[in-house]
C-alpha cells in the first residue's frame, strides 16, 4: 500500500517512545552440507544413534512455490500454491483484531500472520506502543489490478507480482502520524524480527529490492529467518542468496538451536531430514527449497 493510504491514518495525539532491542542470533556455523524437509515423524527412543540417524522425504518441483520464504517481484510472480490458505477478513473476526485497528472492513490476511502480529503488538502495547492500525494486507489478483491501473507502475506492481497476493504482508500504520516518524513504526523496526517480522523494503536496500521505501511494508517470515536478517542486515533477496551460497546455517536465537539448508530443486528431489527433528520447509519461488530444523 503506497504513502496516499497513510494520508487517511494520522489522528490521535498519544506520544510514546521507541523501546531498542537487538537480535540474539548468535553461534553461526557454517557448513556445506544439508537438512531438509517437512514434518519428521518421531521414533520411539531407543538410542541416541537412532534420534540422530538420518531420514529421507521427497520434495517436488511444487514445493519450490510455497512457503513463508517465497520471493515475490516483478520477476517472480505468486503462484497459486502459494497463496496462504487461511487468509480471513479480519473485520469479521473480531478475537484477532484487539490493541490495534483497521483501516476499514475489508481487510484480510493470513489468519496465522494475524495471530502473530497481535502478539507483536501486546508487545510493543507494554512498552508504551499502542497506536497501530493495518491499512491492507491480502489482495487478489483483481484488487491488485485495479491499484496497478489507478496508481501505475511508479506506485504499484501487476497483478500476481505483490507481496500482498501471498497473504504474508501487511502495511502498517500509526495513528498518530506517518510511520517513518511514528513511535510504532520505530518500534517496529527495532523489534519485528522477534516475532518473525521483517521490514521488507527497507531506504537504504532499493537497489536490490526494486522498491522505494515502505516503512509501513511488513513480511512474516518466521523465526529463525527473521533474526538472522536483522542481525546481518539482510534484505529477504540478499537472504536467499546467502543461503544458496552456504548450502547450511546453524544459528541460536534467544537459546533456541536452528539449522537453516538450501536445496536445489528440479523435479522430484530427495532430501535427508534427522529422525526425531521438527522441521518447517519453504520454496524460495526461484529455483529450490529451504528446510528449517526447529528447536
């Protein structure tokens, strides 16, 4: 959603300050090889050798375009599979929509994404940050296609080339004043990453994203992703990249263990997954698979 949007969102005067804090990803270590997956059934405990003992799962060339890892640009469009499939209207939910307020009834979103951003601004709500406000957050192809037309190419992206098609992005914003002066829009960068949030297009990463700065575009992408792109700087392209180039990244966020694998993907692909180990998959809409071992 483009800057007119917030011209609708400024009103009442409550001033609050930015609370600092800074990622506790830590301990990389990096190798070349890999883990991959989706959810490992665990074995009964018979030894520590069969706990660390390897399994295999199939991947599909299918997979590559869903996730909460997907890049969307003017180059890599959504595709169907990709669409998250519990996107609500949140007017009509009343339970996900408490401490924040909307810019009118027909917003939507992920279902899942909603319940993480209420607990980012309960957060943010305890420290003195109150006054959020979601301008937009899913839009099908159709909407889509009706910004392109009325906002044109400087302001907007074709249809099936959003992030808001995903149903993972949402556009922020205060009450109060424009986001890249509001006390939640400080809040919010210093903090998102924590409840797997990222800035995604953020002033001084153009280049590489293609789009102006958004202080007001948020991405969920899940810990321990998150984290390790607020650590390092990341943008989510600068991310994947780097995730190609180290084949696995091991990390420890706020004392949970993560290891983090690329796979290349072409057709069906096998790819080992440790016996007894939680893990989440993701497609990164380009050309293969990220498998995240969780704590």
């Amino acid at each position: 959603m483009k800057k007119w949007v917030f011209l609708l969102a400024i009103l009442l005067p409550l001033g609050c300050e930015a609370i600092q804090q800074q990622p506790q990803a830590a301990n990389e270590d990096y190798s070349k090889s890999g883990g991959q997956a989706q959810e490992a059934a665990p074995q009964k405990q018979a030894s520590t050798k069969t706990q660390t003992k390897a399994k295999t799962i199939k991947v599909t060339k299918n997979q590559i375009y869903q996730g909460n890892l997907l890049l969307v640009n003017k180059k890599y469009p959504v595709h169907e599979e990709g669409v998250t499939a519990d996107v609500v209207n949140l007017f009509q939910h009343k339970e996900l929509v408490k401490g924040y307020g909307l810019l009118d009834k027909t917003i939507r979103l992920s279902q899942g994404v909603a319940q993480k951003f209420q607990t980012m601004v309960d957060a943010a709500a305890k420290e003195g940050v109150r006054h959020f406000m979601i301008s937009s957050g899913y839009r099908d192809n159709k909407e889509q296609g009706r910004l392109y037309k009325s906002m044109g190419a400087d302001y907007a992206l074709p249809a099936g080339h959003s992030e808001h098609n995903l149903g993972l992005s949402l556009d922020i914003g205060s009450t109060q004043t424009e986001m890249n002066r509001a006390p939640e829009g400080k809040w919010l960068q210093k903090n998102a990453w924590a409840y797997g949030f990222i800035l995604r297009y953020p002033k001084d990463k153009t280049e590489i994203t293609g789009i102006q700065y958004e202080p007001w575009h948020f991405r969920y992408v899940g810990l321990p992703h998150s984290a390790i792109m607020q650590e390092k700087n990341f943008t989510l392209e600068q991310y994947l990249d780097f995730l190609k180039e180290r084949k696995t990244v091991s990390t420890t966020v706020e004392g949970q263990a993560y290891e983090v694998s690329y796979y290349p993907v072409s057709g069906n692909t096998t790819v080992p997954v440790p016996a007894g180990r939680r893990y989440e998959i993701s497609g990164n809409n380009m050309d293969g698979v990220i498998v995240t071992l969780l704590p």
